[in-house]
C-alpha cells in the first residue's frame, strides 16, 4: 500500500465507521482531526520555507503516521513504514488472523481507538521533525519572519488539535491502552527509518557524504562559440557540424 493512498483510505474511513463522539466527523461539522493535521503538516511547510525535497521528506513521514496506525486496524491494509505482524501488535494473542481480533475491543470503540492512535502518532511526528524543519537560517528575520514566532504558533496548533480529539473520544482502559501502543509502535518505525535512510535530518539535512558534483562533459563547453558551429563533446572543439544524438559517438563519452 502506497502513501499516496492515504487520502482514500481516511476518506472510506470517515463514510464507513464511526467515534465515540459524533461531533467529530458529521458532515455538518467542518472538522475532520486527520484532514486538520494534514492542513497543520502543509502550514508548517509554508513556514519553514525548505526546497522541494526537504520538505516532501517531512510530508511523508507525517502521512506515514496516519496511514500506518489506520492499517494497524484494517484487514488486508500494510503500513507503509511499520511492519504489522505478530511481533509488533502490542496488545492481545498471537496467531490471530486480523488486528480487530487481535485487539480485543468492543465494535463500538474500535473506531475512536483508531482515531486516537493516528492523531497521538501523528503528533509525535509532525512535532519531532518539524523542529529540525523550521530553522531561522532560512527565514527573513528583517521583513518579520521570524523562527521561534512560526514554532511556537505552530506546536501549539498541534498540542490544541490533539489534545481537542482526545477530549472528545474520551478513551480510556484497554481502548486507550491499544492506542497509545499501536501510536508508539508507529512513531518508533517512523522515527528510526528517519534516522537510517541518509537524510541527516538531525544534523539539519546535511550532506556528510562527501558527493561532489562534476560536469557530465569535460572540458565544459563556453558560453561563446565561432558563429555556426557546433560543440565536439568528445574533445571540447568547435566544429562545423557535430551530431549530438550521435549513439556510436555517444558511447565513446566517459560519462
């Protein structure tokens, strides 16, 4: 299952099932937590103002946490970081063929245990590596950009958001139990994948593997050439006509 499913998923979850709270998810009430946290991911994106690659790394691993403690729920529904088997399901007997029997919940609270697990989980992502996201080296402290500010506004944008669906599903004993296991499971893959793949988010994304950039041609062709000419990529000469596209030439360029 792709992360990219992730809008589906929420979108049958809201149709399909229910929480302890109706409040939540009526369509007359415009707010849905997973849609409000997904808002909150975007601003702190817009606030931290990254490069593309910078901030997609941080988006993932926010809908990572959404997706992952959904399928922890769902049969025939694989997390996208968090490997759901016998091993990692904290709560209830081995050898059960589905989570719903794993967990031993009663139907009418397996909803709103799933929604608690997903806001705790992805809270605990947004708020860890947001941190690292939203730096003031990369804002404008002249014109009003200002980091501590932008933080501030935004973790507790968070804190409000979760803390606001916990009141509202009210969990408690082994539903409350589940959740918080299923979210630590999440957010402990999660987190350990961040630190593992090369990104360096610690270090502020820096690049400590000594890759240096280096032009696919040498010598690099100059900006002026003789008038109708064409550039020899295999000796850096100016010629009267030279194919490009040429493949037997082609394969005699070191790339």
């Amino acid at each position: 299952m792709k992360i990219t499913a992730i809008a589906t998923l929420i979108l049958a979850w809201a149709t399909q099932t229910g929480v302890a709270n109706a409040r939540i998810l009526e369509p007359e009430v415009a707010f849905n937590p997973v849609t409000a946290f997904s808002d909150l991911m975007i601003r702190w994106v817009e606030f931290s103002e990254r490069g593309p690659t910078i901030s997609g790394h941080f988006m993932v691993h926010v809908q990572a946490a959404l997706l992952d403690t959904y399928a922890a729920f769902e049969e025939n529904i694989s997390g996208a970081v968090t490997v759901w088997d016998d091993e990692n399901y904290p709560i209830g007997k081995k050898g059960k063929k589905f989570p719903k029997k794993k967990f031993k919940l009663p139907k009418k609270k397996l909803a709103a245990t799933q929604m608690y697990a997903m806001i705790d989980a992805a809270y605990e992502v947004i708020t860890t590596l947001g941190q690292t996201l939203l730096n003031q080296k990369y804002l404008e402290i002249e014109i009003g950009e200002n980091a501590t500010e932008r933080m501030t506004l935004l973790m507790d944008e968070a804190l409000t958001l979760r803390d606001t669906v916990f009141d509202e599903l009210q969990l408690k004993n082994s539903p409350l139990s589940v959740a918080k296991g299923v979210s630590s499971t999440v957010t402990s893959a999660i987190l350990a994948k961040v630190k593992a793949d090369g990104s360096n988010y610690e270090n502020d994304y820096v690049d400590t593997s000594g890759y240096a950039i280096r032009p696919m041609f040498e010598p690099v062709p100059v900006i002026t050439r003789p008038e109708r000419t064409d550039y020899n990529f295999l000796d850096g000469s100016w010629v009267k006509k030279f194919n490009t596209y040429d493949a037997v030439l082609a394969n005699s360029v070191v790339n």
